[in-house]
C-alpha cells in the first residue's frame, strides 16, 4: 500500500469545490485500495492499517467539526465517499465505512455527551479507533422486542451479557455501539446503548462469517460475557434506544442509498465498454436492440433513483426526512440495485458468470442490499403502515 496519501480538504461551497473533493477521493481510492483490493477479497477482510490510511487521507469524518478532528464538510461528502467506493466496485469496504463513518460516528456526535465526543471522535476520523455497531441478534433479526442481550445495573456501571451476528466490521472494531435490554419487561422500549470498548474483559468474537459477496467487508459475531462497562458507557439515556435508533434511521438508509447508486453507475459503465468491444454474429453486442434497450432501462432508472436520493437528502439536511421517506428510499434503490446489476450482467453472457470480469463481483456485492439495514419486506411494511396503520 502506498504510504504517501494525498490528505483532502473539505470543500465549502459551490459544485467547482465539490467536484474537486470528488476528483481527490477517486483518486485517494485508486491509489490506497484499487491495487491491493482483490488480495483482501481473496482474505475475506481490509487490513487494519487500512483504516489508518483512510485517516490520514482525511476521508473519516469529514462532517465532523474541526474540534473533533472533522473537516466540517456537509453529510452529502460522507455520502458520496460512500458512493465513490461503490462505484470503483469495493462494495465491501463502503459497506464498513458507511458503518464507521456513516453511522457510529453520527450516533456520537448527536448523542454523545461532551466527554464521549472527545473521547472517541478524534480517534476515529484519524482512524486509530474502528467502529462497529450490535444491534441483530442470532434469534431476533430486525425484532428489537425480541432481543435477549441485557445490560443490568450494577455498582459503578453496568453488566452486559448476550451475543450479535451479522456484525460488519465486528473482527476489527476497536468499539461497538451495543443495543442492550435495560428494561427486558417493556419491549423495544426498554433498549438501550452502550459505547463498549472491545479490550474489556467479557467481550470476545466469533470467528468471521463468510459470505457470497462484500468478501472483504469483515463480518462477525460478537459475544459479551459479565462484560463491565462504567456508568459513562451508557449512551444517551437509558431506555431511549429505540427512539435514537429511530432518528437515525435515515442516515443509515441515505448511505445504503448512496451505495446503490454508486454500483449501478459503476457496473454501467463496465457494461456499456464491454457491449462496445464484444461480438457476436457478425456485429457489436452494442448494436442488438435487447442491448440498447436493457441499458436505456438502467440508465432511466439510476437517473430517477438519483433524483429521489437527492431530494431525500435534501429534506434530511433540512431535518424533514421521516422514516417512510428512509424506507421508500431503501426499497427503491436497494430493489433497483439487484435488478439493474442482473441487466448488465446478462450482456456479459458466461462471461459475467466469471470472477475474471469485475461485474461478478457488482452482482454477488449487491445482493446484501436488500437485507441489512432493514430488509425489504420490512420497508414495505412501514411503508405500509404510515398508509393504513398497523395491521390488526
């Protein structure tokens, strides 16, 4: 890996600032990630020191405030590294850093007090701390009622015991947002949020689980036992874990978002070069109508998918995103994601059934899509819902 990273500065206004962040991020990517990429799919994991490099790149926490080792760039910066990172087709380290950076870094800073701000905030944009949060559960899924890790109160902090799966991030994470039953009696309105340090006595990991795609995205089981968190690992209040789960919802499906609009635009894109070099009967792949066709709807399709997103993101900077705005985005750009990538790879033919072309990879990548961070069902429900209430 290059040791010489050009460090980015956040932009401050104006699509000229912008698009040269951009240009340094492709470029940052290109020359941290694109030569070792495939090694680390191969191994299933980034190497931590990876994240050192994002760091010192300055491409964590670059909406953070400056105080908090930020850049104080705008939500949309975060969120087009995330999409960047997809389109360049590393499906498996945009899915940990929409984590880190997309997600456990915001929790803190909108729920963290001061002393947990400074505590973590610094170390993670310069990525010396790697982020990780728990909340599924080897039983319960997206059922936070059902979840079974409790967090009991005791002399001077608080005893967690349970175990998560499915946690991306999990083998590396130096910290982990738990979600813990507090109040096991009032359902998802007793869960609350712990800020654990994964040196304690108490907290171990399972071995990593492999997966059909996002290879080199870490995924793990986590298990506590009597682990002992002080009174200040608590985060936020306690018994107010769903709601903060809730509000912060909407990031978390704004960077699923990004993501989706990043592979499809990337796998378009290895598409419409292969379609034009590739023959067959005597002409171009190109020039069949199924061809143009197939790519016309994919085009039309990431087109008003990206103008959702940016109308959601709009309404998210103005503090008006609600959840069925999240879900419908989810739904709609996860859905269109599979489905677009499944076109494209078609064109390929039994090439795109191989590793040897990068559009295998943009197909078994997408797939996770649809499942994590609420699956599609479950958007369609909430969907559902805020139309005609709950069912019974």
């Amino acid at each position: 890996m290059n040791t010489q990273a050009t460090s980015v500065v956040a932009p401050e206004a104006g699509n000229e600032d912008k698009a040269l962040f951009e240009e340094m991020v492709r470029r940052i990517l290109q020359q941290e990630v694109a030569p070792d990429y495939e090694a680390w799919e191969e191994a299933h994991q980034v190497p931590r020191e990876l994240w050192n490099r994002l760091g010192e790149a300055g491409l964590l926490g670059v909406d953070l405030p400056e105080s908090l080792g930020g850049s104080e760039a705008g939500v949309e910066i975060c969120l087009m590294i995330c999409e960047e990172m997809s389109r360049q087709g590393f499906g498996g380290l945009a899915s940990g850093y929409n984590i880190h950076a997309n997600i456990v870094m915001p929790y803190i800073l909108h729920l963290g007090s001061e002393a947990q701000k400074q505590h973590w905030l610094p170390r993670m944009a310069s990525g010396e701390v790697l982020g990780a949060i728990a909340m599924t559960e080897p039983g319960a899924g997206s059922d936070l009622a059902a979840m079974r890790t409790s967090a009991e109160k005791v002399e001077g902090g608080w005893k967690l015991n349970g175990a998560k799966v499915f946690i991306t991030n999990g083998q590396l994470a130096d910290l982990v947002i738990i979600c813990a039953k507090t109040d096991p009696s009032a359902g998802a309105r007793g869960v609350s949020l712990f800020l654990a340090d994964t040196s304690l006595p108490g907290f171990s990991r399972g071995k990593s689980i492999r997966k059909i795609g996002q290879h080199a995205s870490d995924t793990a089981e986590l298990f506590f036992d009597d682990l002992i968190l002080p009174d200040d690992a608590l985060l936020g209040e306690a018994g107010q874990g769903f709601v903060y789960l809730m509000q912060e919802l909407a990031r978390e499906r704004l960077g699923v978002g990004a993501q989706a609009l990043g592979a499809i635009e990337g796998a378009l894109q290895l598409t419409l070069e292969y379609v034009q070099e590739r023959r067959a009967f005597g002409q171009r792949i190109a020039d069949f109508q199924n061809t143009r066709f197939s790519l016309a709807q994919v085009r039309a399709e990431l087109e008003m998918g990206r103008a959702y997103f940016n109308q959601c993101l709009q309404r998210y900077q103005q503090g008006l995103m609600n959840g069925t705005d999240a879900a419908t985005l989810k739904l709609m750009l996860s859905e269109m994601q599979c489905r677009s990538i499944d076109r494209c790879l078609q064109l390929f033919g039994g090439y795109g059934y191989t590793l040897e072309y990068p559009i295998s990879r943009f197909y078994v990548d997408a797939r996770i899509q649809t499942i994590y961070a609420g699956t599609s069902e479950i958007m369609k429900e909430v969907i559902a819902r805020d139309m005609l209430g709950r069912a019974g």
